[in-house]
C-alpha cells in the first residue's frame, strides 16, 4: 500500500491564504463541526464516506481533516485504497490557527 501523504495545519492555512484552491473534507462529527469548522470544507462524516464516493472526483487531491489527524488518517487509508488522491491533516483542528467558522 502506499505511503498516506500528510500536510500540517500551518500549510493549509498558508495555501488557503496564498488563494490555492484546496479540497477540504472535515470528517469529524455533526456536534463537532456545528462548533467550528475551516471555511470551505466540506463535511462528509467519517461513517458516511463510503456512500458519498459518487461526489469525490479521482483526479482532484482532497485534504481529509478531523480533531486530531486519527480518524482522517484512517478515512485517507480507506479513500487512497479506492484509487483517490487524499492527504492528511496531521494534527487536526486542535492545531489548526487559521480562520473558523460553524457550520451552516
């Protein structure tokens, strides 16, 4: 299997910031987005990620995002066995310091 690719918080905000038109995807759950999630995510819980393949586009790279880089981590192992290019938020939104927003 391949090596799961990382990216920290710092480099998302500093490409969100750059304007890089990134593919966020927040896994975590309802009641932890509702709180705060980075602005143009997308929210896709992690037990919902298998029915929502149809939206994920194989030629587009996805950054997989939840507390702590756990269950993204293992959301990218899942994604990248199906054939999509996914990177993980090592760290997750506990070492996030860029903009949040609550969910809509």
């Amino acid at each position: 299997m391949s090596e799961i690719k990382t990216i920290t918080p710092e480099e998302v905000k500093t490409q969100l910031s750059e304007g890089v038109n990134l593919h966020l995807i927040d896994v975590r759950e309802d009641d932890e987005v509702a709180e705060d999630m980075i602005p143009k995510a997308v929210h896709i819980k992690m037990g919902e990620v298998p029915e929502h393949l149809d939206q994920l586009d194989k030629d587009k790279e996805y950054i997989i995002i939840c507390r702590s880089g756990g269950r993204s981590g293992r959301v990218c192992e899942y994604l990248n066995e199906q054939g999509y290019n996914v990177t993980n938020m090592v760290g997750g939104m506990l070492e996030w310091t860029g903009p949040r927003e609550p969910k809509l």
